[in-house]
C-alpha cells in the first residue's frame, strides 16, 4: 500500500514511517504541514493519506480542511485523520461525504500497534474505521430522530446491534438470524434512513449515529462491545 503522512510532530511522523514501512507498506511522502499537500498527492498518487487535525502555521484545523479538499479533488482516496482532537463540524462533513474509505482515531487512543496497522489496512480495504469517543463526541445534537419511528422492533434490534460496530455475520450470530436476513434488515433500515449506496461504507456509521442519536447515546440491552474502535465494513 502506498501512503502519504502529513504530521508535524517530527517524532510521530517518523515513527509512523518506520512503522508502516516495517509492515511492509511504501511511504511516498511525509510532510510537517499541508502547505503542499495536494500537489504531492497528485504528485504521488497514494493508496490513503494520514492526516493530523491540526497543523502549522496556526494549528487549528489545517489538516481537517486538507482532508475535506482531498474529498472533493480525490474523491476514491482513502483517508485517516489521526489526532488528539476531535473536530466536529468537519468530522460530520467527511463522515457524510461521497467518496473513499474514512478513519477518524485518536492519538492517545491507540493502545495497541498492530491493531492501529490492522485499522489503517481496513480503511484501505474499504472500510470505515471511527473511534468511539470521535462518534460521541459527534452526537451534540440529541434530538429525536422522525425516521427511526419507521423501524419495526426487529429492525431496531438489528441496528443497535450494527451501532456495536458488529459486522452483519456477528449480528446474525448474535440473534440467531441467517445473514441473508440480516441483510434484509439493514437493507431496510437504510431505505427507512434514506441513506443511500456508499462505496465507504458509511451509511453504517450514519445509521450507527441515528441511533445513538434516537437513545441519547446509550448502549442497547446486552451491549458488550470493547473495542477501541468501531469498524462498520461496506456490507449492507
């Protein structure tokens, strides 16, 4: 895999060099700032691209804001924003957004490298890949959402179990369903959404986020979810 960092803390970006180089990926680029990222993305035509949130000269939102141009210049381009912060606003933008595969973790969160590589490869492959805390921090706005009165119980069932971040073969297991039943439901669930067909996978987080959303952002009864990060694959 071919991939781009853009990072200024010169330790970090180092070391995600040395990293990802050790697991067998190429790094075409690593940049301190934004100031020439998109012409050394074109420049070097990168499988994904990391990106800290917040870069010189201000160090406010840099990074984000180069994530989103990426969107909309590059739109297959996978992206992992990796940061301490979480920036709301352009999170929800990027999570919305046609295009290729997202990530969103946190530095101080990645508690383990070879599942940090794991998600990086995810990403790369197709998936979505979000932090907890990033899809908690996005849910601001707690209102009722209209759309969720659509969903039968069954549905509802289903979709707490995907906001678990679990994919439809763990969610058949988990309720003694066939997959292609599963399938069925979250078909469902997206039309009742109206969320349409992605290449990113995520219309799953979206759904994820209605729901949370819909319950204040409590876990469903039997939650037993752990990981560090939710990974919402682009089976529907």
């Amino acid at each position: 895999m071919r991939i781009l960092i853009c990072e200024d803390s010169v330790l970090l970006r180092e070391g995600l060099v040395r990293l990802l180089e050790h697991g067998g990926h190429e790094v075409v680029a690593a940049l301190p700032d934004a100031e020439d990222l998109l012409a050394r993305v074109a420049g070097t035509d990168p499988d994904l691209c990391i990106l800290d949130v917040r870069l010189p000269p201000a160090y406010t939102d840099e990074g984000i804001r180069a994530a989103l141009e990426l969107r909309r210049s590059r739109p297959g381009l996978a992206l992992l924003v990796l940061s301490q912060y979480v920036e709301e606003r352009y999170a929800s933008e990027l999570i919305a957004a046609q295009g290729g595969a997202f990530g969103y973790l946190l530095k101080d969160r990645v508690a383990d490298v070879g599942e940090f590589v794991e998600s990086i490869e995810r990403i790369a492959s197709g998936a979505t890949v979000l932090d907890p805390e990033v899809v908690a921090q996005l849910l601001t706005r707690r209102g009722r959402d209209d759309r969720m009165r659509a969903l039968t119980d069954r549905e509802r069932t289903v979709l707490a179990a995907l906001a678990e971040g679990r994919s439809n073969q763990a969610i058949a297991a988990l309720l003694f369903l066939s997959e292609a039943s599963v399938e069925k439901h979250i078909t469902a669930i997206f039309q009742k959404l109206g969320l349409e067909p992605d290449e990113g996978g995520n219309r799953r987080v979206l759904a994820a986020i209605a729901h949370l959303e819909s319950t204040g952002g409590r876990p469903a009864p039997g939650a037993g979810a752990t990981d560090h990060t939710a990974q919402m694959g682009t089976a529907s």
